[in-house]
C-alpha cells in the first residue's frame, strides 16, 4: 500500500506545474518555444533580433555536442515590445509574455553585461530567467570576455534548465588542495594555466608570478588565474565556456571535487554531467544517430495594447458573506486604480447565463474609469454557468481585431459549475490568458485548471474580510509586458478588526523610486471611520478630503503629481459602537522613468502540495532586476479557515535559502492546517535605511585572459563596482503571490512528520591545532524550532564521506545544544586520531535530529586545510601598485617573525 502511495506522490508531483513555469517545451530532443523577451525600455534595433537568432542558432549544435547528441533547440519565440514599430512578419502573442520569459534582455540596473541565471532551488532545480543585457546582445567585444553568445547561452541554460551551479568562485579564487598546492577553483583540475599579477612601476605594469601570501598560503589578492587553450582539454562548460577547446561538461571522471565552488557546496561534489543526465530532459531523449539537425525557427511576435474583461460572477450565492460587495469594492480599485492606462477594458456578469456590461472600453483618463465603475454589479441571484461568463468574455474581447490572442479574461467566481469542463478546448484554442480568483471556499476545482491551460494567475480570497485577500489579489493582476514603470505598485495592504472607539493607526513609508498616481483606500465593513491622514511635511488630509463611496464601502484620496516621500501617518477610528474592520490599501506607480521602482514577488515552489512534503516560499525583492538585500520580508499565509500564518523569510544561505545575499528570501512552509486552496501575501519593509541593491549572483565567468601556445592574451579589464550609493532608504511593499492547493492533511492532532532541514553552510578552520566548525542552525520541523541533537561526522577522505554518512569518524558533540533555526553556531574541538601537520586536509560532514529522531540529510562537507608557513621558502608578495617596497619588506619580516601558524578556512 506504501508503495502505491509513494508512485502515485510521484505522479502528480510530476504533472505538477506553476503559472510563472516556463512554457518551453522537449519534443524528440528539441526544445521548442523558448521564449526570448526584450524589455519595453531597450531602444529599437533590428541588430539585437538578428544576433538573437545567431546566437540561439549556435547555441543549439554547441549544445547537441555538449550533451553528447542528446538535446539541442528548435524552435524560439522573439517578443517585441510595444514600443517598437509595427511590422506585418510580426505575429500576435497568445499566451506568452515577458513575465513568462526564459531569456529576458533587459538594461542592467547598477553595472555591467555580465550574463546570470536566476535559481533559486537546489541542485536539479530549475531556475528562473536568464538575463541578457543590450550591449551583451550588440557589442562584439564583449565576447572576449564571456565567449562566443550561443556558447554563453548553453552554459546559462544548464543553469537555468538543468539546475547546476558554477565552478569557479569570486570570494574564493583560489584554494590549497590535498596535494599542497594552490590551485585557481575550476573544472577540471587538468585545465592548467598561469597565475599573474600586475606589478606596477613609473614605467607602466607587466605581469609576473602571483607570489604565495604568507599569512594565508594562497596567492597574493588581484592574483588572476589564465586558463591554457589546451586541445585536449573538453570539459569546462560551467568554467571555461569561452575557451574555444571546450565543448563538454565536466564529468564524473574529470570533476573537481576540492575547488571551493557552488556546484560542490550544493550539489554534494557531483559532477555538472552527472547532475544533467539525472535531469527530467535528459532522461526523455536517446542519442540521436543522425546529428544533422535542423537549425531553430524563430516566431516574432509583438505585443499590443492590454485587453482585459472582467468575469464577474453574480449567482447567488454572491449575496453571503457580503461577496458581492467586497466584488464591488475590489473590482472598483481594479478599475480606478490598478489597470495601467492605454488599457481596454470590458465587463461581463454570470450566473445561470451571461450579460456584457460593458464592451471595451479604452482607459486615457479617469473618465472612462469612472464610467466602467458605474457599471459594477451590486446585485446577485441565479446560478452559475461559469463557460457562459467566459465565452461572452471572449466575445468582448474580439472586438478590437477579432481575435482573443494575448487578451485576457479576469475570472471571478465563489461556486461550483460541474460543467467547468465543457469549455476547455475553446478555453486552449483561444490563445486567451485567463486570471482565476476563487473567492470563498466553494469554488469550483476546475477554476485553477483554467489558469493552468492559459498561462494565468490562480488567486485564493477568503471570506475573512480583515485579510483583505479579494483587493490584495486584483491588485496583483498586472500586465506581463514587463513595463514596470506603468505598473500600480503596492505600498501597503492592511486590514483589521477594530472595537468601538479604537483606532486602526500606522505609517505608510513612500520611497523616492514610486509617488505617481499614489492612492491612499480606505475600508470598512459598517459605517465611515473617521480618518486622518498626514503626509512627511506635515500637511493633513480628513474626511472631507477623501472621496467615499456607500456601495463599495470605501474611502479614497489620490494624491495629486508626485507624492511626498517619506512617511505617511494614518489614524483611522470607528467611532461607531459596534466592531468593524478597517483596512488601507496605498498604491502607487513609479516615480522617474529613469528609475526603475523596486518591486517585491512572492511565490511558493508549487501550486499543488501533497501532505506532508513541506512547501518552500520564495519572496523576491529587486530594482531593475538587482537584487534588493537586509531588508524585513514576512509571508502572510491563509488557508480557507483564515486563520493566517505569519513566517518570517530569509536571505542567509541556509534552511530553503540556498544562496545568501541574493535578494531571494525563502522558508519551508509546513505548518499546514487543512486541506484546500491557500493564499500567498508578503510583506517587505526597510526600516533605518536597511535595504541596498546588489549585484546578482550566478554569473557566467569573467575570464581577464587566456594563454595561447605559451602567450598569454589579455581581455578587458573588468568594470569596477561602484556600490557606495546603494542605500535604497526606507519603504515598504506588499505583493500577493496566488493561491496554492493543499490536499491529504488529516484532521485531528499530527505526529512529528517533518525532519530537520539540510544544513548547507558547513565551514571548518583549523586553528592553533584545533577544528573550529560554524553553520546555520536548521530546525526540528525543517528550518522551524530547534533540532534536538547533532551528530558530526570528520575523515581525511571527502568522497567516503559523501557515499556514506556513517564512515566518518563520530565526533563528540553532544555537549551542544542545538539553537534556534536561523542562529549562528559555532563548535571546537581537537581532533584526537588525526595527526595535524603541514597540509592536512580534514573533511567534516554534519547531521541534525529532531525530537522524534528523525535525521537531516547530511551536510555540505566542510573542508579545512592546515597551513604552516615556511618562511625561508618562499619569497615575500609581490610589489603592488600604490605600495612601497620598503613597507611590504617590513610588514613581511614582522610575520615571518611573529607567526609560527596559520589557518585556511573555506567551505565546499
Ligand atoms: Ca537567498
Ligand atoms: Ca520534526
């Protein structure tokens, strides 16, 4: 019986996909659609479509040849913004969009062209975009420095598709290996090359032999590492991919298990290879025999105006629970507010049958908002035929060119229609995006399918008012055509049950990058709150000010031109004797074109769960595509009861976070509380100027040169960072990730089902002959709690380490109690079996174990190498540039002096 359940798990964990998953598909080895996206702000220039097509061109044979003739791509998808002319070869997106993206080609934010993939899950997972910058796509000499387009595209795609990591490292360049010697961190091992620094003089720079640091026993800093162009060496993609030999991934032969790299931290020292060939990809396509592919087919397709048509469900069911109001009100701020102007919109209503309210209606201004407000149902009866609603959606949506492609429907209905199904085929043929919001928790199952067939967002509201779901969730129906600087932007989104004569009080921070078209909504479930508004300079805004509405039961004041940054302060009060909930909503669109506004998203790993896999949730936070560090992000999660679930999510590399400092927050989410839709809302705040953009991480190798039978051949030097002025401020977003689907959670009390998560930032040093180990503590119930025990593992041999837990020599440890999920740790110890001499090179593995005993999956290994100086051997460090001579001899002779050992440190 176990068994079946565990195959069936497998099954549906399979057939399981998100709205914002790629829409590429493998046929007999071909990957078909990738869908390649310019950003609406890149100026046009037909030169960016035609190195696109050369470069998804060569990426494809460079990628039949990498993969041993197993897979290569044959067909792609160019979308043209808006912005750029019309052409008649164009065709009509259907469900593709920019936020659909695989490959996105946008302006770098803070610097540089340097190529990156977004991941954010474990090795094998897939990742997120790839993003290519405009002077990546048009500037020939940029090539030099990353390698051919098509090839950097294949070592992104592995990346990006088949979830492995990189193998070289800019914190850790170089690295003492288990022979003594440094060694640059790459693979394979057998790419030789030469280590150089620039000594500088009146006379200009050369290049001589980086010098060992005799404090670290590593190479002096600004050492650089000059792969050879070795003809017999083929493996290197995730490294050397610009280097012309190569044309293979490193395998299980030629992998190198001791560089210091992500690929060994999070793929447990397994090959790039290996971990391809377990892929989903790999595993559904033979060797071809006849390797003589065709090249790709390009489509091109160019956006047009935004399309949409409310579908509002007026059954009557809609009469319970003040629904058809909530409709109303949040419809209304929809229609006032979220949807970008330049926009059609159209408005349907269904129950047993369906009514247009409104065709299409063109937005300029806030007339035409007006007018489709006026005609928002506020009534309902009748059953409900959710099909109609759709085809009359679709009806009103031809109108413009007689086509549905790249329109869209938003959904919105609270009931059951068994014959949901019968419009499915129309629904896929359509080339229609259809956006769900189920309301209540009656509505129909097949509701996410529809989203599913068309590319949509499935969103959940419940009908706890004081979630504010229904509003949250129109407001994150934006428009995929990657113009962010048209987008409404959440500020804030509260809302809470108040007793008679108490006040729901607050700040509202607006920062400098958002201010236009700032509206501040008040709600409320009975009677007016009496409301008070003051803005960073003090000026207030009452009643009298705010526009209010009876029937949507809210209260609104748009603020005029740019909005004061800095903070709001609100109070609002129910002055009434009975309790109501009082909400605020602000939103606000960006400031300055030439800014881009930072921008929060929130989404879990999957929309359907099986209990008791745990979930993980992500929150990304940017600005033009750079990462967004230190700043407070909450997830807010509401499963049908509505009883909310508050988890704090972390940047800090451990727990679901796999990389730290990289703008994606994350936690395990297990805390499950009943079967049913779940919806998604987070929350970021910078307080005390907190929040800095950074630099993305997981970006193709900047190689500053190369060695060419014995010459060594020079690239570009690389952009320096300038990231003083990054300090972001204050400010504080919300977003609203969907709804996810949680089913087989039993009723009544649970045992503990849930182990410890994998602890991934094992680091040991070996320090006046004793071990000294730091981590992240992991929890009982994956990164939540304390675990109960550690058991740690050491051997002198890391691959015996990561085939069998157990053959490590046990360490006594039991004298630390494990601390909170998310604390620093930290245990010394000296070893006792081992001898510790020059070179010694010690792996340690480590394992945490609830309360029930349940083990983690064991450790990163942890690698510590005993450096004793040898200071007659070698010379003192290199003369840099801006040193003296006689500075660098002193401070030389006073260590050699002083130290008698010194410690290397890194993790794998
Ligand atoms: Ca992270
Ligand atoms: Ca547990």
């Amino acid at each position: 019986m176990k068994k079946v359940g565990i195959l069936v798990l497998l099954c549906v964990l399979q057939v399981t996909h998100s709205s914002r998953d790629s829409l590429v598909k493998l046929i007999n080895n071909g990957y078909e659609d990738i869908i390649i996206a310019i950003n609406p702000k890149i100026p046009e220039n037909s030169n960016i479509i035609d190195n696109i097509k050369k470069m998804v061109t060569d990426a494809s044979s460079y990628m039949l040849q990498a993969t041993e003739n197993r897979l290569y791509i044959r067909s792609a998808k160019i979308l043209i913004p808006n912005t750029w002319s019309s052409n008649s070869i164009y065709g009509r997106p259907k469900t593709e969009s920019y936020d659909k993206a695989d490959i996105i080609i946008a302006d770098p934010f803070i610097y540089g062209d340097f190529p990156y993939t977004l991941q954010y899950g474990g090795c094998g997972e897939r990742g997120k975009y790839i993003h290519l910058t405009p002077n990546f796509m048009l500037n020939d000499k940029v090539l030099r420095i990353y390698g051919p387009r098509g090839r950097v595209f294949v070592h992104e795609w592995a990346h990006l598709r088949w979830g492995v990591f990189d193998e070289y490292n800019d914190d850790i360049p170089f690295y003492i290996s288990k022979l003594g010697k440094v060694e640059a961190t790459r693979c394979p091992l057998a790419l030789g090359g030469l280590n150089k620094v620039d000594i500088c003089g009146a006379r200009g720079c050369k290049k001589v032999d980086c010098q060992v640091d005799l404090t670290t026993g590593l190479f002096e800093s600004d050492c650089a590492f000059y792969p050879n162009v070795d003809r017999e060496v083929h493996e290197s993609v995730m490294y050397g991919q610009a280097l012309e030999p190569v044309h293979a991934f490193c395998n299980a032969k030629s992998h190198n298990k001791e560089a210091p790299n992500q690929q060994n931290r999070l793929c447990n020292q397994k090959s790039t290879w290996e971990v391809i060939m377990d892929s989903p990809d790999i595993k559904a396509s033979v060797p071809l025999t006849d390797t003589n592919i065709p090249g790709p087919t390009f489509a091109l397709l160019q956006y047009k105006d935004r399309v949409v048509t409310l579908v509002l469900d007026v059954s009557g069911s809609m009469s319970q629970f003040d629904r058809i109001t909530r409709l109303y009100q949040a419809s209304e701020v929809y229609i006032m507010q979220i949807v970008e102007s330049g926009s059609s919109v159209g408005i349907v209503t269904f129950s047993s049958d369906a009514k247009i309210e409104s065709e299409l209606v063109k937005i300029v201004d806030t007339f035409q908002r007006e007018k489709l407000k006026q005609l928002l149902p506020k009534v309902a009866n009748g059953g409900t035929n959710i099909c109609a609603g759709v085809r009359k959606g679709f009806e009103v949506n031809k109108k413009t060119d007689s086509s549905t492609y790249g329109t869209e429907i938003v959904l919105l209905t609270d009931g059951e229609d068994t014959a949901i199904s019968s419009c499915f085929e129309e629904v896929k043929a359509s080339g229609a995006i259809i956006h769900t919001i189920a309301l209540g928790d009656k509505a129909d199952k097949g509701l996410e399918q529809l989203a599913d067939l068309t590319g949509g967002l499935k969103l959940f509201a419940s009908d706890k008012v004081d979630a504010n779901g229904l509003i949250d969730s129109f407001s994150g129906i934006q428009s995929g055509s990657g113009d962010v600087l048209q987008q409404s932007i959440q500020i804030e989104s509260t809302a809470t049950t108040i007793q008679p004569n108490k006040c729901l009080a607050g700040k509202v921070t607006i920062d400098s990058t958002v201010g236009n078209d700032t509206f501040f909504l008040v709600t409320w479930s009975y009677i007016i709150p009496s409301i008070e508004l003051k803005d960073p300079k003090g000026k207030e805004y009452k009643n009298a000010q705010f526009v209010s509405d009876i029937v949507s039961k809210s209260s609104r004041l748009t603020i005029p031109g740019t909005a004061e940054v800095g903070d709001w302060e609100y109070n609002l009060c129910n002055t009434q004797s009975v309790e109501q909930v009082l909400g605020l909503t602000v939103n606000s669109r960006a400031a300055n074109p030439d800014v881009p506004p930072i921008v929060a998203e929130t989404y879990m790993n999957a929309d359907t769960n099986i209990f008791p896999s745990p979930m993980i949730v992500y929150a990304t936070v940017t600005q033009g595509l750079a990462p967004v560090l230190g700043v407070k992000v909450t997830a807010f999660i509401e499963p049908q009861n509505g009883k909310v679930i508050t988890l704090p999510l972390l940047d800090n590399g451990a727990g679901a976070d796999i990389i730290k400092n990289d703008g994606i927050y994350t936690r395990f989410f297990t805390d499950f509380n009943g079967n049913g839709r779940y919806n998604l809302k987070v929350h970021v705040q910078s307080q005390d100027s907190d929040g800095k953009a950074n630099i993305p991480k997981s970006r193709a190798l900047y190689l500053p040169g190369y060695v060419e039978n014995g010459t060594l051949v020079e690239n570009p030097p690389k952009p320096k960072v300038t990231i003083d002025d990054l300090n972001l401020g204050n400010f504080s977003r919300t977003s609203s990730g969907g709804a996810f689907v949680v089913s087989n959670v039993p009723s009544g009390p649970l045992p503990d089902l849930f182990k410890p998560s994998r602890i991934m930032d094992l680091k040991a040093f070996i320090q006046d002959l004793k071990v000294r180990l730091t981590w992240t503590a992991t929890g009982d119930d994956a990164d939540k709690g304390n675990a109960s025990r550690y058991d740690l593992r050491m051997s002198l041999n890391s691959e015996a380490l990561v085939e069998n837990f157990d053959n490590g020599t046990a360490v006594n440890i039991s004298s630390l109690a494990p601390a909170i999920a998310g604390s620093a740790e930290e245990f010394s110890f000296t070893p006792q079996d081992i001898a510790l001499k020059n070179g010694t090179v010690i792996y340690f593995g480590l394992v945490a174990i609830d309360e029930a005993g349940q083990k983690s999956e064991p450790s990163n290994v942890a690698r510590a190498a005993l450096f004793i100086p040898t200071p007659a051997a070698k010379p003192a460090p290199t003369v840099k540039p801006g040193n003296s001579a006689n500075s660098i001899l002193g401070s030389g002779n006073t260590f050699i002096l002083t130290l008698v050992l010194t410690i290397l440190a890194y993790h794998l």
